[in-house]
C-alpha cells in the first residue's frame, strides 16, 4: 500500500474512535478478540445508520478494511475519485441503475483478487440502511463474492467471513448507547463440498447461516410493534435492575423469546400485557413525565437545589461556548430532510468541522484578549464543559419529570400500574410465565 494513503488511513480511523467515543455515551464490544485477526476476511454487520454501521466494524481490526460501497456514492469527478481513492469499490443496487440490468461482475472480481491479496474487505449484505433493531433478509453478494476468491484458490485461502452485530438504543440520537458484538468466523471452506455440487445453493446456504448469525448477535424484533415493547420493558429494567451492558444485552435477548413463546402459546393474557405497557407508557407521555420519576426519584431535594446553585456557572460557560458548534450539525440535519438513517453521519461529520473550528476560534480572541497561558487553560476547559452542560441539563429534565409525577392526581394509579408490569416482566425473565 501507498505508505501515504497507510498514514492517512490510520490517522482517519483514530479521528473515527474520537468522533464515536464524543457522540456516543457508552460503546461495549462483545468478544473483542474476535477482531484480533490478520488474515483474508469479508467483514459483515447490520446495516440500520449508513456510513456509521461499516466504521464501527472497520475501526476494532487492526487490518486495513476496504469497502464495498453502494455505486451512487461515486456520481460525479470529485466523489468517484475519493471513494476510490480511500478504500472503496462500488456495486450496484437496482436503485442505483435507473432500471438497467446491474453490472457488478468487475466489482466481484475486483473484491475476488483484494481477498486474494489477504484483504478484508467490509460489506453490509442487508443491501440498504434501514432503521429499526432487525435484521432484513440479506443478499447473496457477500457469500458469492467469499465462495468466488476461495474457488479460484482451490479453496485454500483460508477465507472467512466476519459477522458484527451493532445494537443502537437510538441509532440517530446523540449520548446513547451502542453493543458490538463480534461473532465467530464462519470458514468458507466449509462450504466446499456443497459449492461443488450446487454453486447457487451453496451461497444460499452461506447467505442463510449467516443471517441466522447476525440475528443472534444483535437485539433482533419481527416488526415495530415488537421493537416498542421491547423498548419500552428494556427502560423498565435500566431503572428497576441496573446491571452491566454485557448482562442486560443477554436479558433482552432472552426476553424476546420468552415473550415471543408467550405470545404463541398463550395469545390473550400475552396481548393484554403489551396492551398494559402501552397504556402506562402513553400515560407518561400525557402528563411529560417518565418511569425513572418512579423508580428512581432524584437524590435529596436539598443536595439538588446545593448542586444547581453552586455548579450553575459552569453549565453556563460549557452551554455558551459550545452552544454554536453543537447547534450548527443539528440545524444541518433539519435543514437537509436526509432520510433519519442519516442523521447521526452527517451530525458526526458537520461536529467534526464546527467544533474544531469554534474552539479554534474562541482560543484566538482569549489569547487577543488574554495571553498564551489563559488562552489554553480556556481551551482545555472547553470540551468537559460541554460534556458537563449536557449532562446538568439533561440531570434537570430528570428532576423536572420527578416534580410533574410527584403533583399528578394520579400517582398512585401509576405507581400500582408500574409495579404489575414490573411483577409480569421479572416472572417473564425468572421463567415463570409460559
């Protein structure tokens, strides 16, 4: 590789694990080692929020990744010449062709003699982004493309392909969560025998088993209705029985299956619960308040009203100068109407100019104003401040919510609401209800 397009590569993949570890508030990966490989791989995940779902797979191996990358990202001079450039090899999708029959023989062959080379080369076999915790049906390409390099080298390669579950709490919001969870390999030669006999059965195989894979490695609903639910007892079990990310993603898969065995076996009282959940979730809505005013009120008034007095001044300065380069990525993405799956990309890509270029700016007119010394103390103060800002706000919309819940009339309605779907939830996970 170019030793200058190597440096540029590490320099943007270190960029990319700043950006993740500002805009989200927690990144757990699962099976860290998995990513640990040096050897021909196709790295594979869920596709719900665009360009960010490949870099959160590409930036935990410690190989240069390429991509597999929709065509229509390579319309005009300039977008043709960086994509190709930095990484990426174009496919086509019909939406990308105008009807056309699709043409992506020289992609496969490009990405046949990159694995080849012992590449790893990233594809999101769903195809498109979709937002939502599901996994779509996924294209053949990817098992067609692994099977291809491995037949043209007698199926001694040793290729494999890499499979990434990616679990957003809220894929398009900033300060929320996100799992990884990096799978076990899944050797193509394996598959050997079968792509002998049946060239297309075995890609459908390939295709099906690693659909089934990913499917274990990310929250997995059937359908919206589903994934609100699901939501919904997930923020019941935050509240009422914190416990670490790896434990509380095992939890929510194993809830989804008992209610899915619930549902099917006993239909009535299955339906009446999520009726129940629904009712005390809109209940809460109603009345602007939320289920941690009940199951976790904030510490002693007297401390709160201690804390907002005395810390109020540095929620001031982080709030005034980070307000504008927090704004401007916000406003951008209204303003753009993209499709929601792009909304946390071009926030991440808008805040990696804003911010670098107001805190530039504000360090200028305090050294103006100041001297050298005061300008830097002022600039290393900004971003914790910001943090800070964010955080005492969002610590006040929490107390706020407690005030409305404490002067509803219909507290105690709530509360008893509350604590029997609490009651059906913990005998769903202690096995009790089937």
């Amino acid at each position: 590789m170019n030793p200058i397009l190597y440096l540029i590569y590490h320099f943007l993949k270190q960029l990319v694990r700043l950006s993740f570890w500002a805009y989200y508030s927690k990144i757990t990966v699962l099976n860290r080692r998995n990513f640990r490989f040096d050897r021909p791989t196709i790295l594979v995940s869920n596709h719900p929020n665009t360009l960010l779902d490949p870099l959160h797979a590409a930036v935990r191996v410690p190989m240069v990744v390429h991509f597999l990358a929709n065509a229509s990202l390579f319309r005009g001079a300039f977008q043709n010449w960086f994509f190709s450039t930095f990484f990426c090899i174009p496919v086509e999708r019909p939406e990308d062709v105008n009807g056309r029959p699709l043409n992506n023989q020289q992609a496969f062959r490009q990405a046949g003699a990159f694995l080849a080379g012992g590449g790893c080369l990233y594809i999101a076999p769903e195809g498109t982004s979709y937002i939502g915790r599901r996994i779509r049906p996924l294209k053949t390409g990817a098992a067609r493309i692994a099977l291809s390099a491995e037949n043209q080298n007698g199926f001694e390669l040793g290729l494999s392909i890499m499979p990434v579950g990616l679990t957003y709490e809220a894929s398009n919001c900033f300060g929320r969560r996100l799992t990884v969870y990096a799978g076990e390999p899944i050797w193509i030669k394996d598959y050997e025998a079968l792509y002998r006999e049946d060239e297309f059965q075995a890609a459908r195989q390939l295709t099906d088993d690693l659909e089934d894979t990913l499917r274990s490695l990310a929250i997995h609903t059937r359908n919206e209705e589903e994934d609100r639910l699901i939501a919904r007892l997930e923020t019941l079990l935050r509240n009422s029985d914190p416990v670490s990310e790896p434990v509380h993603f095992a939890r929510v898969q194993y809830l989804i299956a008992k209610l899915r065995y619930w549902q099917e076996n006993s239909p009535e009282p299955a339906g009446q619960f999520r009726h129940e959940v629904g009712a005390y979730f809109r209940t809460l809505e109603e009345q602007r308040t939320e289920d941690r005013a009940l199951s976790r009120p904030p510490r002693p008034l007297w401390l709160h009203f201690a804390g907002l007095v005395l810390l109020f001044p540095v929620f001031l300065h982080g709030l005034a100068h980070n307000f504008l380069p927090a704004f401007i990525p916000v406003w951008i993405t209204r303003r753009l109407k993209l499709d929601i799956e792009y909304n946390s990309t071009v926030k991440i890509l808008a805040g990696l100019i804003t911010f670098p270029l107001f805190y530039f700016l504000q360090y200028r007119l305090i050294y103006w104003l100041y001297d050298g010394q005061t300008a830097l103390i002022y600039l290393l103060t900004l971003l914790p401040a910001g943090f800070f800002a964010w955080a005492f706000f969002r610590h006040q919309q929490r107390v706020l919510r407690y005030f409305r819940f404490r002067r509803s009339p219909e507290k105690e309605k709530l509360r008893a609401r509350r604590q029997a779907i609490w009651e059906k939830t913990a005998n769903l996970l202690a096995k009790k209800i089937s």
